[in-house]
C-alpha cells in the first residue's frame, strides 16, 4: 500500500537543495515503513528531514534537530495562526485592516503597503501565502493580537504547543535585520508544516496560486 508522504524541507536557507535518488528499492509499494530509514539520499544542506504528514512518522533525516536561521520559512507558523483565526471565527476574510506604522515600515519581500492603507484579510493572506510579503503578514500578525510583538507571542506559545522544543522567533517575517536568535529546526518546520496541512487544507487554496494581484 502505497503511503503518503509530505517532504517538510528548511527551504532557503536551510536547505537550498535537495537531490534524490531513485526511492524505488526504499519504499516499495508493498513495504511496511516502521522506522527512519536510510534512504539512498544525498542531501546538499545543513539540515533536511522527511515525515509522513498523516502520521508524523520521520523518515528521513538529516542534522535535524540543527538550529538554523529560518528566512521566510519562518512564515509557516503566522499563516498557521491566521487559518487558526479563521476557523476559530476570530477573525474574517472580509475584515479590513488598516496598515500601521511598523507593518508599513518592513523591508526585503513586501508589497509596498502604505501607513494608512487598507486592505482586507483575504488579500493581505493572499499576499503573504503568495509573495511572502513582509508587511502583509505583520499587519495580519497586528490584526490578531495587537502588535507584533504580541503576535510572536502567540507564535512561540503555539510553538511550544506542537513541541518545538528548538525554536525562538523574534518576529514574524523571517527578517534577520536586527536579530541572531531568531532559529528553528528541520524537525520543528515539519511539526508545524503538518500542522497546517494536515488540519486547514484550505491554506493551499492561497499555496497553490502561481500569480495574483492586489490593488
């Protein structure tokens, strides 16, 4: 029986590539998977892991429990915390919010957001699913808890909820401007990249658009 498997990777620059060779003779279709395995892997990167998304079940690994600067992965765990939100009726894709000064402000991927400017849930999600604009996942973050630091927060006690025993975010676009203790694992992105795929599948109606606008 075939088994589902969900690659979880430390993208950028974590693991900036990943070569395979043929899984074939690892895991064939009738093979029972009990235990990582050592696969016929060659991984150029610091760090990788493989886990079965519908059971969490690792089955592969590499330097996975590494800490390592996490770029724009990082914003894994705001679109986690804003489907939560969603679903959790606290807030709606139809609330507009209004960008504040520190979202307006926010540098590297963004979508150029004015102080002032307002925009809706659904296009700021989409913006920050899509683009991995800075400024629209901070003023998301601000939307529901305040302020960005309320909303790290709420990123490192959710953290710490789904056992990500090796991460500390400073903030919540993945910038590494001003900080060196902002760090995660392989291990702690699969955590919480199965959280988010697994129960809200209706995130990769925004993963899975190639191109959008806004304004």
């Amino acid at each position: 029986m075939k088994k589902t498997i969900s690659l979880f990777l430390a993208l950028l620059l974590i693991l900036p590539t990943l070569s395979f060779t043929s899984f074939a003779d690892v895991w064939e279709e009738t093979a029972e998977v009990s235990a990582t395995v050592s696969a016929p892997v060659t991984v150029n990167a610091k760090s990788a892991i493989l886990m079965d998304a519908s059971t969490g079940q690792v089955l592969f690994a590499e330097n996975e429990n590494e800490r390592l600067y996490p770029a724009s992965v990082t914003k894994i765990m705001p679109l986690l915390l804003f489907v939560e939100a969603l679903d959790e009726g606290r807030i709606s894709l139809t609330d507009v919010v209004t960008a504040s000064p520190v979202a307006a402000s926010k540098g590297g991927s963004q979508i150029w957001l004015k102080e002032g400017e307002q925009m809706t849930v659904d296009e700021l999600l989409r913006a920050t699913a899509i683009a991995s604009a800075n400024d629209a996942c901070t003023a998301l973050g601000e939307h529901i808890a305040g302020s960005e630091d309320a909303f790290v927060a709420l990123m490192n006690k959710r953290a710490g909820e789904l056992g990500m025993k090796n991460t500390n975010f400073v903030n919540c676009s993945g910038l590494d401007d001003e900080t060196t203790e902002h760090l995660t694992t392989a291990y702690d992105i699969a955590l919480m990249s199965r959280e988010l795929m697994k129960n809200h599948p209706d995130i990769k109606k925004y993963t899975t658009i190639w191109m959008d606008t806004v304004r």
